[in-house]
C-alpha cells in the first residue's frame, strides 16, 4: 500500500503517516502497516518489533511520535465528559431569562454564487504537481 497523503514523520524505516505507521519499504506492500486504531494493541506492536531486519531505534521513534499525534482512546464505559456545571434556580438580578418556547428560530436567506451558470462550463478544482 502507497504511504498516505498526510505524512508528520519519516525515518529511515518507518513513517507516520494519516493510516498510522507505515514502512517506508513499498516492496512490502503494507504488510507492516500499524493502523491508528490499532497503534495501543501491545501485542501487535511487540509482533511487528519481532520482525527480522527491523530498525529497532527508528520504530520506537515512530511509535513514540504516533502515540504522541493519537492519544489511546477512552476504555467503553468511561466517559470523557466533564461534569456538569451547576446551573442556579434563579438568576440573581431577579430578571427571569426568555422562555423557549417564545424563541424563534432566525432564518438566513441562501445565497447562491452559481445562479444563471451552467455546472459544466464553471472551471474545476484540480491539483497541480
């Protein structure tokens, strides 16, 4: 597999990249490839790190730095979530705030940048190399 578009560190071996750690190596065709969600899976890491001609220094230096980008997700059933703040009964300048169902929603006009175009003669995005 190609190294991804999105890359922040390359080594000599290894790269990290938007798919997570990749070899740099494309006659391997990403069969080392550590995915992000997979990058906290000890036991794939440590199967990757038993790999035979493996640059050990320049493999702990990608894992560091992807650990670094993707922190380790939340365990299920914890949640992230500050408390709650406590909100007061009562406002304390005794003025009482607007009821929501007197609330409107705003609506905004649309505007269109195309009108009286046709969609094949406006010019198209492309990436220049």
């Amino acid at each position: 597999m190609a190294l991804h578009r999105d890359i922040f560190w390359v080594g000599r071996q290894w790269a990290v990249t938007g798919y997570g750690i990749q070899a740099v190596d494309q006659r391997l065709r990403g069969v080392l490839d550590i995915e992000v969600a997979r990058l906290w899976d000890d036991d794939l890491v440590a199967s990757r790190r038993a790999k035979p001609g493996l640059n050990a220094e320049d493999f702990d230096k990608a894992l560091t730095t992807a650990r670094a980008r993707w922190p380790r997700a939340p365990e299920p059933g914890t949640s992230r979530k500050r408390p709650a703040a406590k909100i007061p009964a009562e406002p304390s300048d005794g003025v009482a705030p607007p009821s929501a169902s007197n609330a409107q929603p705003v609506q905004l006009p649309m505007e269109w940048r195309i009108q009286g175009r046709l969609a094949r003669f406006l010019p198209q995005w492309r990436v220049r190399r």
